[in-house]
C-alpha cells in the first residue's frame, strides 16, 4: 500500500505565510486549517476512485487550501481591498469546483464532514449522493459511505456494500478489489487527519 505523504507539501505552503503576524497570522491560520483538509481529502478520494494519483492529488489540494485557506485570513486581518478579495473568492472557488464537478457537492460535503468524524452527516450526504442522477456522484456516494462504515470499525456493514459497488464502479471487478480500495481509502483518511493535527482514528 503506497503511504500518504502531503507533510512537505503542506509545510511549504505553510512556511509561505511565516511572515504573517499579530491578526493577520491568526486569520492566516484559521483559513489554512479550514481550506486545506476538505481540499485534501476531497483530492485524495476523487483521484483514488476516478484515477490519477491519490498522493499527488491529497499533496496538490493540501498546498492550495492551506495556501489559499490562509491567504484569505490575511486578508481579512490586513482588511485588503475589495478587488484583491474578489481574485481570491474566484481562485478558490474554480479549485473547489472541480472536485465538486466530479463527485458533487453531496459527496464533497460528506467527505469534509467524514475528517472531522461526523459520521452521521457524512452518510446522510452519501445517501443523497446516490439518489443522484449522475453515475460518478453515485459511485462517489457509495464509496463515501463504505468509508463511513469503515472508518467507525463497522467493517462488516462496509463489506455488505460492496455488490453495489461492484455493479457501479467501473474501475471494481471483484470483492477483493473492492477491499484493496477500501483500505486504500481508509489509510488516507487516517494520515490526511494526521497531517492536520486531528485524531487518526475518531474515538
């Protein structure tokens, strides 16, 4: 299983903001923690599911929210002008769109709320996302939700969905490849919530 690392990459854009102070590094910081982790995750999962590379994906979104994510607090602190605001909204929204594009706000949101161990929001998000008339939301919603199961040591609930899994996502052809997924998904959870100082595992 190939590890998570996004430490350097969330390091550097964390170093990036070293000369923030008083509010403004206060600020900085709060938008850093609140960006970074949905992005994160957000990036980590779609690339796990839809392809590409998950570490890549986690450490791409990590340097955004956390640089973007804190760029907006140090705006706010040094009260900038309307236009500088208005070129960060739009940077950050086009970002946080293109996950959005791809699993859907439900599944984006389920996510965020699944770092934070909200378990019963992120299946109530996963529930909505597979009502969806859209086949990636729905695979997205699935999956969400046998990370929710997982992630709260209900594992054999988890492993009830994966028939379902199997007749929607294109990328599993078997148990086993849904179990290897899910492991995949279950450790990058685990290590992004690391990386942002909350617990690994929710108690």
């Amino acid at each position: 299983m190939r590890p998570v690392v996004i430490a350097t990459a969330l390091g550097l854009s964390i170093a990036a903001l070293a000369g923030c102070t008083g509010k403004t590094g206060e600020y900085a910081g709060q938008g850093a923690g609140i960006g970074a982790i949905s992005g994160a995750v957000g990036g980590f999962v779609t690339a796990a599911i839809f392809g590409g590379d998950p570490i890549e994906a986690a450490a791409r979104s990590a340097v955004y929210g956390g640089a973007t994510g804190a760029t907006a607090g140090a705006i706010s602190g040094a009260s900038a002008d309307a236009a500088e605001r208005e070129a960060y909204e739009a940077a950050q929204k086009e970002k946080r769109d293109r996950i959005r594009a791809k699993i859907g706000d439900d599944a984006f949101t389920g996510l965020a709320a699944l770092a934070k161990c909200d378990h019963a929001s992120a299946i109530a998000n996963a529930d909505m996302a597979q009502q969806s008339g859209n086949a990636d939301f729905v695979v997205a919603g699935l999956w969400l939700e046998v990370l929710a199961y997982s992630d709260q040591g209900q594992e054999s609930t988890a492993r009830a969905m994966y028939g379902d899994i199997i007749a929607r996502d294109a990328n599993i052809s078997d148990e086993t490849a849904a179990e290897l997924r899910r492991r995949e998904l279950a450790d990058g959870l685990s290590e992004i919530r690391g990386e942002y100082d909350l617990p690994k595992v929710c108690g």
